[in-house]
C-alpha cells in the first residue's frame, strides 16, 4: 500500500489551521471538479482531495494519521507496526467492512464520523466512544487488572490541536483474544439532558511477544533443536506462556515439524492449543576437532538432502 501526504494533497502545512485546510480543499475543489475543471486527471485528483479533507478536517482522525503519517513519505511502500492506533479514543461506532487496498479506507474508513448536534430540550443517551488497547500475552492467561491512557483530540479555541487524555482502571478477564471488546458502561460521551452517558468499548490486541505468537486462540512457539536430539529423540525444557515444561522429542524429527500441546492455548471454552514448531540449529565448526566431527559425520553417513536419500 502507498502512503499518501494530505497535507501535500491539499498544498497547506501540517500547522494548518481547520479554517486553513478548509479553504484549500473548496479551492482545489472548485478547481478540480469534474463538471467543470479540463485536467484528464480531474476525477482522480478530485476523490483525493476528498479523502484528504475528510480526515485532515476531524481532530481524531488528524491525530491519528499524523501518529501514523510521520515516519513515511508520500508513495512509499509501508505498513504500519501492530498497535499503531493504540491509546486514541474516538466518537462514534464502527462503520463496517472496508476495503483494505484503499489507503482512506483502509485506515479511518472503520472508524464512525462522530455525532452531530442535538437539538435543545432533548434528552438522549451519550454517544459510545470507541478505542483500542494492547494488553501482554499473559494477561489473557491469568487475568489481570491494568491502568489505560487515552487521548480523544479536538482543536481549541485558536485551531490548535490539543488532546484530552484520562486513565481508566480496566479488568482484563482471563481468556481474552485479539479483537475482542471490552465494554466499559458509562465510559463513553456525556449525555444530552437527563440522558445517560454512553459507554466505552475497548477492542483488545496483544503487544509483540519475544517468544509466542498468537493466532485467534492458538499459540505458536519455535524449538531449537541439537541434530541429534532431532535424530536420536529427547527430552528438552520448552517454553509455554504458563512456565517451561518438560517435552518429549521422538526420533526422527524434522525441522519444521509441529508438535500440539492440546489445551496449552489461549484459555477458553474451548482453550486454545500451543504449537511448539521445531527447528535444528547446528554446532559451529569453529576448531579442529569440530571440524574432524563434521567430517567423520560425512563419511558415516554419505547423505545427500538435496536427493532426499542416503
């Protein structure tokens, strides 16, 4: 996917103003309008500079791209790293499914437009406000009680960009998986009236782990193996998220190999599995006797992978 530079789009400075971004994009909008304007890329130029407007006029949604926008360069091949909108708070639900091949959709397209304004006299609940959390691994296998931040951006009275932040006690329950919610009630915006506040939904990922990876409610693991643990069998300490334990290797084994641990997953009903997957790291030949090892080895065995046999 391409990043693209809004602010470039629009010809104004990431210092802009909303009333500056404003008058850009109806400038560039009456130019580039497909009703009236002669440029063959009219269309085009047009639906971007839409897309930028739309996100560079709501603060959250600025806030956001700008977290994300200022490590790339407009064109620029990129992906950005598991988390990245952590810790943002926005107005508003989800919108549904989007097209993950459009840059706009891809990443503001999942998020609600906000509420409009009520009416006076009128009585209605809060809107429910949305975010997104990482938690540690081990906090979905024993439970634990964490402390969030969260930011919800908005400009002030000069147009600057300023962030309300607040921290939020939260229960994590054992079991949890990426991609769940977490409802906090009464968490979200105030509500109109006598209305009650909405509530506050938090959607859950798993910071990178150094040792596991997750899949739904699997778990995956890599095991180094000796060759001869590989070929003879073994027992060797294997790490799981709950402490090591001890793992029985047959004969045999080859490198890629997966070896399930049913239950030893995410817990749950059903728990998940943890998949230890093996892998053979060689001794270094490094000295002499190593090296007459590796050797005495070739002549014992007279083995030919790339033949797949002796």
């Amino acid at each position: 996917m391409k990043f693209k530079d809004y602010y470039e789009i629009l010809g104004v400075p990431r210092t802009a103003t909303p009333d500056e971004v404003k008058a850009a994009y109806r400038r560039l909008a009456r130019k580039y309008h497909p009703d009236v304007s002669k440029e063959p890329n009219a269309e085009a130029r047009f639906k971007e500079l839409g897309e930028a407007h739309e996100v560079l006029k709501d603060p959250e949604k600025r806030a956001l791209y700008d977290q994300m926008g200022s490590q790339w360069k407009a064109g620029q091949d990129f992906k950005p790293s598991p988390g990245w909108d952590a810790g943002f708070e926005f107005r508003g639900g989800e919108t549904g499914d989007f097209d993950p091949n459009d840059f706009f959709e891809a990443f503001f397209g999942r998020r609600g437009s906000g509420g409009g304004s009520r009416r006076p006299n009128i009585h209605a609940q809060g809107e429910d406000h949305h975010a997104k959390v990482m938690i540690d691994l081990e906090d979905a296998f024993r439970g634990a009680q964490r402390s969030i931040s969260l930011r919800m951006p908005s400009y002030d009275a000069q147009g600057r960009m300023v962030s309300r932040e607040r921290t939020l006690d939260v229960n994590i329950p054992k079991g949890i998986r990426a991609g769940q919610h977490l409802r906090l009630a009464g968490q979200g915006g105030p509500g109109v009236g006598k209305g009650a506040p909405g509530d506050l939904y938090l959607e859950v990922g798993f910071n990178p782990h150094p040792v596991f990876r997750v899949d739904d409610r699997d778990i995956y693991v890599d095991l180094k193996l000796a060759p001869w643990e590989a070929a003879l069998g073994a027992k060797v300490e294997a790490p799981t998220p709950e402490g090591p334990i001890q793992l029985t290797i047959p004969p045999g084994s080859s490198a890629g190999r997966q070896m399930r641990l049913k239950g030893r997953g995410i817990p749950g009903q059903p728990p998940g599995d943890l998949y230890v997957v093996l892998s053979i790291a060689l001794p270094p030949a490094d000295t002499d006797s190593a090296r007459e090892a590796y050797q005495a080895m070739a002549r014992a065995f007279r083995f030919n992978p790339r033949e797949g046999k002796a």
